[in-house]
C-alpha cells in the first residue's frame, strides 16, 4: 500500500446552503466535485451572489485535472462563468448541465476558450490518477449524477444531491444496484447529501405535485399561474401534461424561465404537445379558464416575473379576481420575508395562492432520515463524511451514520477549508486553507471584501455626516466655520442645533491643533474621532463621518 494520502477539501457548501464544492486532491492531481454559488443573507448589503474563494486551486493550478458536475442547480454550476476565466480546466457533465453551463457562460460572456464536455452515465473519465464514473441519481432536475471515483487508496462515493423516487417524472431513480454493488465490493468514503437529515421518513414522489397541478387546472374558475425554480424541469412538464388534460395552453413568463424551457425542448428533456405553447401576445384574447402561466419568483426575487406581477409592474400580466397562482417550490434559507410579502400582495389583489404550507404543490428534491440510512446501509463505507447542509444537518447526519453501525472514529464532521487527510489505517485534519466567500457585486468578482460590507451596513444603520473644511492654502488656517451636511442620520429640522453645535466643536478643534495643509490625515482622524463621540452622546448612533478638506 502506498504511503501517500488522499485529502479532502471542501471549499464551499458545508456548514451552508449553496456555493457546494469539494476538492479531492492525492500526491500530484487534484480534481473538484461541483462549483456553486450562494445568495447573499440579509446583511450582504448590495451583493448579487456569493461564490467559493478558490485561492487554494488557483496556488495549485498545475495539479487542478478538472470539475466534475452533479447537476445543473445553481448551488452546483453558478459559480463556474466567474471562476473559468481564472482556472480554465475541462468541465465534465451530464447532458443537461452541460447544456445550462453552456447558456450561463454565454451570458457572462465567458464561453470563448471553455472546455465543456458532456459524458454520458456509465463512462469513465481519467483525471490524472482518479477514475470517475457518473450514476443516475434522481433529484429535482433531470440528469442528475453521483460520482464514483477509483482513488489508488480505494473507491470514494459522492452521492451528488439525491432522493430515492421510484416513480421520478423524468430519467431514471436512482440507481440502487450499483450502489449495492460497491458496497459489496468495499467503498473507502462515502460522501452524502445532508439538506434534509432532520425530516423522518421519506421524502414524498414527485407525482403527487403532479396529481395537485391535476386538481387545480381542473377546478380553477380563472387563469393558473405556476411559479417554479427555472431549472425544475419535471415540475414544467408536469404544468404542461397537466393543461393538455384540461385544454388549457401554456404561456411562459421570465427571460430565464422562457431560455430555460426552449433549451430543453431542443433537447428532449420537455415534451409538448403542438400548439399547448402559447406566445404573450396571445394572452388577452385568450379566455381565462384556458390558460396556464409558467413564471419564475419562486423565492420573491425583485426583479422575477412573479414578483413584478405581484407589484402590479408587469408588461403582459395583471392579477384578476379568480387567479390561482401556485408557488411550486421550498423557500431557500433567508428568503420567507421575501416570498411572505409577494403572497400578500397577490391575496390583496384577490388571487387564491397555494404554497407547500396549504397544498400539496411542492416536494423537495433531497432524501429524509429513512433514505439516507438506506443509502449508508447499502454503500456500507469505512469513512463517512456528510456534506451539503448547515452545521446541525451534517451533525444530525453524522448521528444517523452512527445509529447504522459506522464507528464514531470514521466519521468526519468538516466545514469549509478543512484539510482530511485519509490513509489505509485512518484520518484525521490536518489543516485548514483559505475558504472564504466572493462576493459578486454588478460587474465586480471579489473587490468587495469585509471592510466595504461593513462600511454598507454602517450606512444602513446610521447614515452618513459629510464634514467640509475650508482652509487657507498658504497659511493652512481655516476660513470660516466648517459645513455641515447629513444623509440617513437625522431629520434635518429637527436636530439644527446639534448639527449647529458640531460645527462650532470642529471649528473649536481645528483652531487649537494650528494644522499645516501637510497634515491633512491627523485632522482627519481628529475630526472623526471628536465627532463620533459628539454624536454618540447626543443621539446613541455612530453615522459614517467623510471629512473633506477645499483650499482656497
């Protein structure tokens, strides 16, 4: 047995929901599992998406052989348009993802010189001394994969994102024998799926939200409107299986929703009937009760096309009395204050609105406790890690490896950055590396760090008091009393004498230090510092203080 070690790092996507991506690294080859994005929390103040800090790929660039996908959701692949054009290696897919990276990389204009390549279930790819094989898996996308990767220390098992459906609206269920068949023939690591360890039993099939659709088409008195992830792809055919039954035609609305749904036409993966396709224009002559509308805002994005329907500033659509809008989709983490005010503003407007909390309209597309003991039972591996999840899913998930037999010792509960180092007799962390988050404002990819967010959420708080101090240029000394102004702190009526008052304790101060121009940082920081403690005691707030200084 040979003396080196086979680490694993992952980069994003434990101890979180989102930017999932894992790095397998043994002596000269490191090959990584996914490369996802994160939307920003609450506190990520102007941020558009959050992306993994692949600082440690890019120090080891020459080992990196490529990236290997596990499905087309944005936890897995958004991240690629901003980090290919650092860390240019092969990206290896299914046939769908293929087809999403494809559309994502154009957007951003990053397609020119990626080496994408589409592998079919089955085959075996080399990278460097790894061998992957992709498997079926069933999740909420079509083409889902797990991975099963032949390592010189023995075979590893990612499981990808999965659940166990038998009767899944497209592709295969997941692809129980050939996990038998490893575990019979001995799996080092298994890596599995966390998002839902908390929830006992199993997770429901994805032909009760086809049922449900089936109910409301038929005994809805007015229009349909469907909200779903763009990329749920099963939950699209369903809308469309189920308006052919009740001959209603299907109107598409957003620019992801609408790209989403001609690429898998094109490619097979959504059938539909001639003619159930309806263009917008075609809506206003169309009588209610015939039409289904497919939208994406299922997790009340601004600028989605539910939400824009909800705040009345849709070209095309207007809530009418006797919609029924159904919100086919869980909420990602952070985002219920969000979905909770676009519901209410579509009651207000007289819609009925079903949602998983009154109807049957979603399942998730992750295994339950019952599926995951199942999936161990099956694998049966020496090591186990649980990934995908926040902190308490992995730890509820390292239980349950427990509950099935797998020794306390053999299970690994990493976060990001962590560096597990397995041999033949064990493993154990030996490290961490930098792990962080990118964030992605407007055109910027990872300008802004801690310092700017912080600065945001000052402003946020407490707004912003712009100091302007007029001096002379030969002698330095100030001319007249500084001005004062302020946005996002206070009332400007209300709080005249204060805001007076810090002008003259400015003026006061800046007489007194008897400055040269030179020493333009001292009198800034001196005018911050008495100004924050003014405005501390008067009002129990700390606003942003921009000193400027104007020579005359």
């Amino acid at each position: 047995m040979t003396g080196s070690k086979l680490k694993i790092i992952p980069l994003g996507g434990l101890s979180e929901i989102g930017k999932n991506m894992m790095a397998i690294e043994y002596e000269n080859d490191i090959m990584v599992i996914d490369a996802g994005l994160m939307f920003p929390g609450e506190e990520m103040l102007g941020i558009d998406l959050v992306i993994p800090d692949i600082s440690y790929l890019l120090e080891n660039k020459e080992k990196v052989r490529g990236i290997v996908i596990t499905h087309g959701h944005e936890d897995h692949i958004g991240a690629l348009p901003y980090l290919l054009p650092q860390l240019n290696v092969p990206v290896y897919s299914t046939k769908l993802p293929h087809g999403l990276i494809s559309m994502k990389l154009k957007e951003r204009k990053a397609l020119a010189g990626a080496k994408l390549k589409a592998v079919p279930y089955g085959s075996q790819l080399s990278l460097g001394r790894f061998k992957v094989e992709l498997f079926p898996v069933c999740h909420s996308i079509p083409d889902a994969a797990g991975l099963i990767i032949h390592t010189p220390l023995g075979v590893i098992v990612h499981c990808g994102d999965f659940k166990l459906d038998y009767t899944p609206v497209y592709g295969k269920p997941t692809d129980l024998s050939r996990l038998a068949q490893l575990g019979a023939q001995g799996v080092l690591l298994l890596l599995s799926d966390s998002t839902y360890s908390e929830l006992p039993g199993y997770t429901p099939s994805e032909r009760i939200v086809g049922e449900t659709l089936d109910r409301v088409m038929a005994d809805a008195p007015g229009r349909v409107i469907v909200t779903t992830f763009s990329s749920l792809v099963s939950r699209i055919q369903q809308v469309i299986d189920a308006a052919a039954k009740h001959n209603r035609r299907v109107f598409v609305v957003g620019r992801s929703m609408t790209d989403i749904v001609k690429m898998t036409l094109e490619l097979g993966y959504l059938k539909a009937p001639n003619g159930i396709l309806a263009n917008i224009d075609e809506l206003r002559s169309m009588p209610r009760n015939k039409v289904v509308l497919v939208t994406t805002g299922s997790q009340g994005e601004p600028t989605s096309a539910l939400v824009r329907i909800a705040n009345r500033d849709h070209r095309h659509v207007h809530i009418v009395k006797g919609d029924t809008v159904v919100l086919s989709a869980t909420a990602v983490p952070g985002n219920e204050a969000l979905i909770n005010r676009t519901v209410d503003a579509l009651f207000r407007q007289g819609a009925q609105v079903l949602y998983d909390k009154v109807a049957r309209v979603h399942v998730h597309g992750h295994g339950s406790q019952e599926e995951l003991k199942l999936l161990l039972n099956l694998v049966r591996p020496k090591f186990f890690i649980p990934v995908h999840g926040e902190y308490r899913h992995l730890s509820l998930h390292a239980q349950l490896a427990e509950s099935v037999g797998i020794r306390k010792d053999k299970i690994f509960v990493l976060e990001d950055g962590d560096v597990l180092e397995l041999g033949p007799n064990g493993g154990r962390v030996t490290g961490k590396v930098s792990s962080g988050n990118v964030y992605v404002d407007g055109l910027s990819v990872g300008d802004i760090g801690s310092v700017v967010l912080r600065d945001r959420r000052m402003l946020s708080r407490d707004g912003v008091v712009m100091v302007i101090i007029t001096v002379n240029q030969q002698t330095g000394k100030l001319v007249g009393r500084p001005d004062i102004v302020s946005r996002g702190f206070v009332e400007p009526g209300e709080t005249k004498d204060m805001i007076e008052k810090s002008r003259d304790l400015v003026a006061r101060t800046l007489d007194h230090t008897g400055f040269r121009p030179a020493e333009w940082g001292f009198i800034n920081a001196k005018v911050r510092d008495i100004l924050n403690k003014f405005y501390y005691d008067q009002t129990k707030r700390r606003p942003m203080i921009l000193p400027v200084m104007v020579k005359v």
